[in-house]
C-alpha cells in the first residue's frame, strides 16, 4: 500500500484490512490534531506556566510580615511574559484550527471564545481594584490568587456545561477547587496552592487531550 | 460468514478523506482548499475523490461566490458517516476474525501470497 498523496487507486497493488485500519487511524489522529485548537502541548505550557507565575508570585511573597501582598516586579514581569505567550499561542492555535472549517459547531466554538475572554479579562478587571483596596475589601486584598480564580472556575463551569464542553467544564470545576482549597492556604501559600493545583489541573487536562486525539477508531 | 468493505470508502485517498471529514462535528464544513492542504492531493485527483463520495451522497459540496472569490466547502452527509461507521466495524471484524493488529499491519498481515485468498474468503474481491 502507498498512502502517499496523490495516489488514487492504489488498491489495485494490494489494500488489506490491516493497512486500511493502520491508515483509517492514522487519518483520523492527524485530523483530530489538526482542528483541536487547545493541544495537549498548549495545556502542558499552561500547567508550567501557572506553576512558574503563581511559584514567583508566592517566592515574592512569602517572606512578608506582616503581609503586604506586594509583588515583586520580577515576579510581576514573568508573569507577563508566560501569560502574554499564554494568548499569542492561544490565539494562534485557534486561528489555525478553525481556517477553511465552517458550521454550526465552529460558530458555538467562537461564541465560547468570546465568552472565555470575557470571563478572563471582567474576572481580573474587576478584582483588581479590590485587591488595591484590601482595607475594605479584606478577602479580595488577602487572597488575590483565590477568589477571582474561584469566581471565573465556576462561571466558566457553568458556560461549558451549557455549550457541552465536558472536558472543559471539568477543567473550569478543577480552576474552582483549586482556588476554593488555597483559601485555606494564608494569604502567601494560597499563591504556592493555587500555582500546584493549577499545574496539576492543565497537565490533567493534556493527558486527557493527547489520549483523545490518539484512541484508534478501530480499535475499540 | 462474508465480510464486506464499502468499495468506495475503500481506496487509500478517499479513506483519509472521509476520515479527515469525519473528524469534524456533525453539520460543520471544511474549505476544498484546507482539505487538499491537510491531504497534500493535487486538486485534479482531490476533485476526482470527492466526486465518487458525492455522488453516493456520502459528502456534500457547497460552492458560494463566483469567479475569483468562488469557495466550495465540503461536509460529510448522515449517510457518509454512517457508510464509514459501518465500514469501520467491518474492519473491526475482518482484524478480530485473522487477530491482526492493526498497528502494525506491515509485520502481522498476511504475506503477499495468501493476499488473493484472503480478499476472497473476506469478499474483497469487489474492491481490488
């Protein structure tokens, strides 16, 4: 068999059952890896991300007392970077899986998008003059790295239930456990417990991707 | 008991197009152009493959604008998935039956000799 492209009619040489069920997953995988926009990669780069920006947050931190909540800018500059690179592939890896694919499932995708950016950007935008203001807002201002974490996991949860985004209602329960667990971590280690516990939650989620992409539709 | 692989879906090319085609949700549609570049075909032969699967109503083509700005889409039918569904349990049947695994088809199929009775025993005659 040649499935090299451009080889129609190939099955004059000789295309056995194996060789079609070889190259009937074959297919499929390059085909799921080509329109899944969030890769098992991209989570990976999350789960390092969320540790290395969360960990500095809370490296910068945990000496403090009492507990200013002042980050360091070093702290501040790599959470830029890891988060800006964070939407740059995002944004990429979307654009890319969607070109030339066109329906109805690809307009509710886009919806969840905007809705997804939405939650992010509002989430933060609103919890940030809070936590500036900790002296009236004493939850916001001591645990910055929980409550808009647990605000946004569980408005998202909802959204991807109702869009039936299984995989990602899951992730966005497991954005919500995370923050609601740091809660009980102090002010400092809610950073260190928010960082692992998002770690934990996207390096889950990739596994989760890379085995769907890789199940054998012949197979059972 | 005979086993019959859809003749149709049964040809290298247009396998991977049904697959490609399958990966996308139900209803959703993929652009003539992303399809030849995700299948590396020149658009001579990927017009050839998707004809045959059209005119068994197994994709459905839409072509929109005129002239330069013309795009045509295409999308598998109900009838397109449920034709590689069961083409995908034949298979199934046809690995089960000869414990082929299909990972490693080149090391664990037959060799070439026993090919023609193999595709007589498993009524492949028809597609080869």
């Amino acid at each position: 068999m040649d499935p090299s492209p451009g080889t129609a009619g190939t099955t004059q040489g000789g295309f056995d059952p194996g060789q079609a069920a070889a190259l009937l997953d074959q297919a499929t995988q390059r085909a799921r890896r080509t329109f899944t926009p969030l890769t098992p990669l991209l989570f990976a780069f999350r789960a390092v991300a969320a540790l290395v920006v969360f960990g500095g947050i809370w490296l910068s931190v945990r000496g403090q007392h009492p507990y200013t909540g002042h980050i360091s800018g070093w702290a501040v500059a790599v959470a830029v970077v890891l988060v800006g690179t964070n939407i740059g592939w995002t944004a990429r890896a979307i654009g890319h899986a969607g070109t030339g694919v066109s329906g109805p499932a690809q307009r509710k995708w886009q919806a969840w998008t905007g809705i997804m950016v939405a939650a992010w950007v509002i989430g933060y935008l609103i919890t940030a003059p809070l936590y500036l203001d900790a002296s009236s807002h004493p939850v916001w201002g001591l645990y910055p790295a929980s409550a808009p974490l647990l605000v946004i996991g569980l408005a998202t949860a909802v959204a991807a239930a109702a869009f039936r985004y299984r995989a990602l209602a899951g992730t966005a329960l497991g954005i919500a456990l995370t923050a609601a667990v740091a809660g009980f971590g102090g002010p400092a280690g809610s950073w260190l417990i928010v960082g692992i516990g998002l770690c934990a939650v996207y390096l889950g989620i990739a596994a989760f991707t890379a085995r769907a992409q890789h199940r054998s539709v012949v197979l059972p | 008991m005979t086993i019959e692989l859809d003749p149709l879906i049964h040809v290298p090319t247009r396998l991977r197009i049904v697959a490609t085609l399958a990966a996308l949700p139900d209803g959703d549609a993929l652009s003539f152009t992303r399809l030849q570049n995700i299948l590396a075909l020149t658009p001579g032969n990927l017009i050839i493959q998707l004809r045959k699967l059209e005119e068994a109503d197994y994709i459905c083509s839409t072509k929109t604008g005129n002239g330069s700005t013309q795009k045509t889409t295409v999308a598998m039918t109900s009838k397109g998935r449920a034709a590689l569904g069961a083409y995908t349990q034949a298979l199934r049947d046809l690995l089960s039956g000869l414990d082929i695994d299909p990972a490693f088809p080149a090391t664990t199929t037959p060799s070439a000799s026993a090919l023609p009775l193999l595709a007589h025993s498993c009524g492949l005659e028809r597609c080869t």
